[in-house]
C-alpha cells in the first residue's frame, strides 16, 4: 500500500502539469494497477479473497466438490451474464446493488490478456464487493487460456470459458459458438484448467440443433472437469435473443443428464421468468443479459411498463427509473472507471425510451465526441426537467422456495 500512495502521489503532480483532471484520474488507476500488478499480479486495490473452498491443483473435478463450492458460494441464483463491454465492474456493482447474486465479466480474450498489460488493467477491474466472480475468456489454446486463467484465479469464483459466442467475430478467431465444430479442442481447453487452476472451470454452452448432440457435448464438459455450466437455450444459429426464444425444454434436458450446477439463459426479462424458468427447467440459477441493460435493477423486482400488463393485479409504481439507475452507475464509473464507450453504451440502453420522447436530447449526446461526467449528469437532469415520467414498476413475485440467499 505504501508503494501505491507514493506512485499516487509521484504520478499525481507529473500527470497534472499536462493533462486535464478527468485524464489524470484515468492513469493513476492505470498506473497503480500497472504497480500492484508488477508488484504482486493484481487486479484491485483490496487484497484477494481466499476462497475457503479453493481447490488444490490437479485434485479431480467431482460432483461432489462442484456442489461444495457453488453451496459454499451462497448458491447464487440471480445471475449478471457475460456481455463484451456492457458487463464492466460499476455495471456488476449497480446489478448486484438491485439483488443480482453473481455475476460474469465480459468475455476476455485470452491470448491479448496474456499478451498485453493495457488490456489487462482496463479490461478486468474488480474489488472486494464484486464477489462472486466468474471471469469469462474466449481461447483455443490450452496453455495460453492457462496462462491467461492464473493471472485472475485469485480474484474470482470461477474461471468461465465462452463456448457460446455466435459473432462473425468469433468464426474468424475459432473460438466461442465454432468451438461445437472442435469438440475434442474443447475438451483439452476444459482439463487444462481444471487440472492446474485453484479454482473451478465453469463453461457457457449454446444448444445443437439435436437436443442428443448436446447432452453428449454437456457430458463430456463435465467428464473434463467443468464444475458448473450455463446454457444459453438458443442454437449457433439463432442469434436474434428478441424474436426467437430460448428452449427451456432443452435446458431441462442438460440439467436433467448432469451431476454439477446449471444455469439457464435465454428469454429473462423479469421475475415472473425467473421463477418460471427455474420451475421449467429445474435449473440452479438463471442468467440475465438484454433486459439488466436496460433495467439493471430487474433482480429486485422491478419491470419496465412494457412487462406490466393491465389485467394483472400487484404492479405498483416502485419509486424508481431509469434516471436514478443511470446516475448511479454514472457515480459508480466515478469511483471505477471504465473507458467511455461502455459508459456511453448503458445509457444509451438505459435511457433509450426516454431518449426516444426528447430525441434532441440523444442527438447532442451523439453528437459529444469527448465525453465528461459533467456534461452526462447533465444529460439525465435535463430528461428529468423535461418532465418525462417513466416509472420501474415493482410486483412481488415470490421466489422464497427456491432462492435462499434473494436479496
Ligand atoms: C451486449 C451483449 C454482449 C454479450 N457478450 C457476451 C460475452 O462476452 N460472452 C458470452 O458468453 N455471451 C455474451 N452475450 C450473450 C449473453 O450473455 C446471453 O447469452 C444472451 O444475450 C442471451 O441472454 P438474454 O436473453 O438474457 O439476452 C452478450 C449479449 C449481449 C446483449
């Protein structure tokens, strides 16, 4: 600690004879990390968690201790999925303020993250709060993942491979969703960590389009020492989440073959899904991703006017919009922050409906090639003068059978 406030302090004055504050702020939280990491390979402040159920390398994956961690986890259910840009630290801070209990990092790519310091220090921030952890990364190589998995094993609950990404992006790199194509190389990915990392492996599936392709392609995961998997209800193919549903009768199917934990994603937009998505599919938790983008307080029970349905009885103004949430988060990127783009991404999700009533309001906003916090608080009391009214609304859907540690 003393080294960091000395770098503070040093970097502090040479950075303020030449930049403006809002820069400073910027590189003195790059450049402790940068010190902290060389001093001791760290990503926060705060001095790690040890997890009383860390495993010792080479120990067998079994059911058993799969069950042991995830219970000794607290047995989240309430779940913030991966989203490239979108599921930074002061995101998964605002989602777990409003009941979400875990959360995934935005998918890391294994070989930059091993590779480059940069991208290390701004792609993969945490604290003490942020617990528990998954850190998800993209591979196709056994070592590299390895390598890139035990600079973040200290720091997070498991390590989650994407085997699920469907993007253009992900076919050119071999990696996520293609991975289907390349069973036995996932299968070498899965060991490897499992193998020789202090934590679990956990994996995040898509479907085939043959429900007995992926019990086979889940069990192998599971033989390899996964200790929890995800399953994203949708094909490779089916990419557009809004039109097409997700098969919780699939999701059933995995959870009904499988020993470990699993988690159901696909179609959660509020709580009424969560409770029957966890009846129809059995599952042990649920994953949300469109939906907290635009109402990350939705694992407390809040839902957007669009989910609140007139003949249905219990729906209440919940004194709370998305106003309040964007200046929330807006204080949270203040405290740990974040590169611009993914602070401009959420509000434009967050206030997209209120932008559409005042699209003048959106328009200056896009029109703000260099952002500051000033200008964006700005923004949201500007919104608010304008005297758009668009409440969360709140009905209390009773999880109490299946969610010991809800919020
Ligand atoms: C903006 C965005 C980014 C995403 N990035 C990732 C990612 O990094 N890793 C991943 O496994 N899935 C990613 N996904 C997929 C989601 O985790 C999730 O599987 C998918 O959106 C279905 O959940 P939903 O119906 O709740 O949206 C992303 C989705 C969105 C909307």
């Amino acid at each position: 600690m003393r080294i960091i406030r000395m770098l503070m302090k040093k970097y502090h004055y040479m950075y303020l004879n030449l930049i403006g504050v809002r820069v400073i702020q910027v590189f003195v939280v790059i450049q402790v990390q940068m010190a902290v990491n060389n001093a001791d390979d760290d990503f926060c402040s705060e001095p790690p968690q040890t997890h009383p159920q860390s495993l010792t390398p080479n120990n067998h994956m079994t059911p058993e201790k799969a069950w042991a961690h995830w219970t000794s986890l607290g047995s989240p259910k309430l779940i913030v999925a991966p989203m490239v840009d979108n599921s930074e630290l002061p995101f998964r801070l605002l989602c777990r303020k409003y009941g979400a209990t875990a959360a995934y990092t935005p998918m890391l790519h294994s070989r930059i993250f091993t590779e480059n310091e940069k991208y290390r220090s701004q792609e993969f921030t945490t604290c003490q709060e942020d617990r528990p952890l998954f850190v998800q990364f993209c591979a196709n190589d056994p070592d590299t993942l390895l390598e890139a998995a035990r600079r973040v094993e200290d720091y997070c609950d498991y390590v989650d491979i994407n085997l699920g990404c469907p993007q253009r992006i992900a076919k050119r790199g071999n990696y996520g969703a293609f991975l289907m194509d390349k069973l036995p190389l996932v299968k070498s990915l899965v060991e490897k960590l499992a193998q020789n990392l202090n934590v679990p492996v956990s994996c995040k599936i898509r479907l085939f389009p043959d429900l007995e392709d992926t019990l086979k392609y889940a069990k192998m995961l599971q033989d390899a020492g996964c200790a929890l998997l995800a399953v994203h209800g949708r094909t490779r193919d089916e990419k557009d989440g809004k039109k097409i549903r997700a098969n919780w009768k699939a999701i059933r199917a995995v959870k009904n073959a499988l020993q470990i934990p699993v988690l159901a994603n696909g179609n959660i937009r509020h709580m009424d899904d969560v409770k029957q998505c966890l009846e129809e599919t059995g599952a042990d938790g649920v994953l949300s991703a469109e939906t907290l983008l635009e109402n990350p307080a939705l694992f407390a029970g809040f839902r957007t006017v669009e989910w609140v349905s007139d003949s249905e009885d219990g729906n209440q103004d919940g004194k709370l919009d998305q106003a309040e949430l964007a200046l929330e988060y807006l204080k949270l990127c203040e405290k740990y922050p974040v590169p611009w783009r993914m602070i401009r991404a959420h509000l434009h999700k967050m206030l997209g409906e209120w932008f559409r009533i005042h699209p003048h309001v959106r328009d200056d906003f896009n029109s703000q090639h260099i952002l500051s916090f000033e200008f964006l608080y700005d923004m949201v009391n500007r919104l608010r003068d304008l005297g758009v009214s668009r409440p969360l609304y709140v009905k209390n859907t009773c999880l109490d059978d299946m969610s010991p540690n809800r919020v």
